[in-house]
C-alpha cells in the first residue's frame, strides 16, 4: 500500500496524518477544495476513480456544531451524503477507508463509559450528519475502520486551547462549563493511531481518545496553570452558556476495543497537553 489519500489533509486531523503518513514512507494524495469538492459526486469520483489510491483517510468534514443547526442541509451534505459518494468509490477500487466520526453521535446520558456497541442517539444536526456516515461506511464497505473521537487539537488549528489562550489576555475572568466530560484528543497521537490501524487489517468501529477525563472547565484549568497563567475561571453548567446546539454531557468513550484487539493507547491527555505548549512555545520563538 502507497498512494494514501487524505481527504482535508489542511484541517487539524488531516494535516497530522499527512505528516504521519509520510515520515513512515508513504506517498498521500491531498486534493485541493477545486479539485475534491464534496459538494459535488463527480468531482469526488472523478478524483478517487482516476487518483490510483490504495487507501483513504476521510477526515474532511463540517465540524461547525452550532451552525450546523442552521446549515442543516449543507453540513448532512458534507459530513452524510459526501462520505457515501467517497465510500462507494472505495467499493470500486476495493480499499481500505478510515472515517472519522465522533462522540456527538451520543446523546450523553450514559452514567459510564460508551462502548462501540451502545444505541447512539445524536442530540445535535452535527452528531446526526456524522451518525448517518458512519451507516453509508458499514452498509457498503467490508474494509473500513471508522474511529469516533473527541475534543481534537492540533498545533496548527484553531482549538480550545488557543481560544483559551486568547481570551486570557483579553478578560480578566471567564466562564467555563464543569457539567460536560469527555477527553481531549491530540491529532499528533491520534495519526499515530490511525496509520497503525492501516497497516493492519483490524478492521471494525473503534472508539479512540487520549487517555483520562476530564470537563472543559478542567481542560482550562490545566492550561492556564501549564501556561502560567494567572486569571479567574468561573465553573458553570451547560445550561448557563448560551449555545445554538445541545451537547451531550457524558462523553466519556471506552478504549477497551483498542487494546483488545492490539493496537496501544494514546498518551493521557495531560500529557498530550504538555507536548502541545512545548511545541507551540517551540515554533513562537
């Protein structure tokens, strides 16, 4: 397996896995928005139909959760109906795909951890449209892998770490919600995963974090102290932060299947943390 097409191979996920990819001997396939429009089923199929691929990572998405509730038709058409057009055209050629997918296809409600068995139930536009790919994916496809994640970050995206970072040196206190768990995900460890699962033929629905839970209020803790950064964080609820879509409270994925079927678990997100500031201190000098 060589020619690997990444698809969104700018955004905070696909960038990583080029990198990944490509410090490991491979050579990627990372269209443009002219050339691999996934607004479009000729475009997506005259690429992949004529791109010679071996293999496809689908990382393109919309991932603009609140307006998604305003943008319904367009974020099912990118994140449901694209990912239908990609898979059928994986059926042809016969190769392997990773879709990447996400704990909003959860409703929240679970007091423990959810496993890739448990009912899904999407309580926003964004976890529905993500839910409905991963149906087209195991409908047609024998060959794939599809891993729902969380709380990505990566050095070069816009994230909440950054957002946290920028709001600290404009406001003196701010208001960060304690009531929804989850884990962040580094896309630095998460690539390592997923070009790990390629070279296998492990295929299934698998569920991968880093290791560890916490709540966004926590997060913001943690980096505003690893940052030495002196400012007030208020503890709210959900409920208290004006937001167009809901959230699930509970988004806490069990990694069991990983380490069951072999593949080794990511770093905790504490330390993902620290890695990700020593490395954005790196590139700021």
């Amino acid at each position: 397996m060589n020619n690997i097409l990444v698809t969104g191979s700018t955004g905070q996920l696909g960038s990583d896995v080029v990198k990944e990819l490509l410090k490991r001997g491979y050579s990627t396939l990372s269209p443009n928005r002219s050339e691999f429009n996934l607004c479009s089923e000729d475009s997506i199929r005259n690429y992949i139909l004529n791109s010679n691929c071996e293999a496809i990572v689908h990382c393109a998405a919309y991932t603009q959760v609140d307006k998604a509730e305003d943008e319904k038709d367009l974020c099912i058409k990118i994140n449901a109906t694209a990912t239908k057009h990609i898979v059928k055209c994986a059926k042809i050629l016969d190769i392997p795909m990773i879709y990447i997918s996400t704990d909003y296809v959860f409703d929240g409600t679970k007091d423990g951890e959810y496993t890739e068995n448990d009912e899904t139930n999407p309580i926003n536009i964004y976890g529905e449209s993500k839910l409905a790919g991963e149906k087209y994916v195991q409908e047609i496809l024998d060959k794939y892998y599809i891993v729902r994640t969380s709380w990505v970050f990566n050095i070069n995206g816009k994230n909440f770490i950054e957002t946290m970072l920028r709001l600290s040196k404009a406001n003196n206190q701010l208001s960060i919600v304690n009531d929804q768990i989850g884990s962040p995900t580094y896309t630095k460890d998460l690539s390592r995963l997923l070009v790990d699962m390629l070279e296998t033929s492990k295929y299934g629905l698998y569920h991968a974090t880093n290791e560890g839970y916490c709540s966004w209020y926590e997060f913001a803790d943690t980096i505003f102290k690893l940052a030495n950064i002196n400012i007030d964080i208020k503890a709210i609820n959900s409920n208290e932060y004006a937001s167009r879509a809901k959230r699930p409270l509970n988004s806490k994925l069990s990694k069991d299947k990983l380490i069951e079927y072999g593949f080794k678990p990511l770093p905790h997100w504490e330390d993902a943390l620290k890695d990700y500031l020593i490395r954005r201190r790196d590139l700021l000098i």
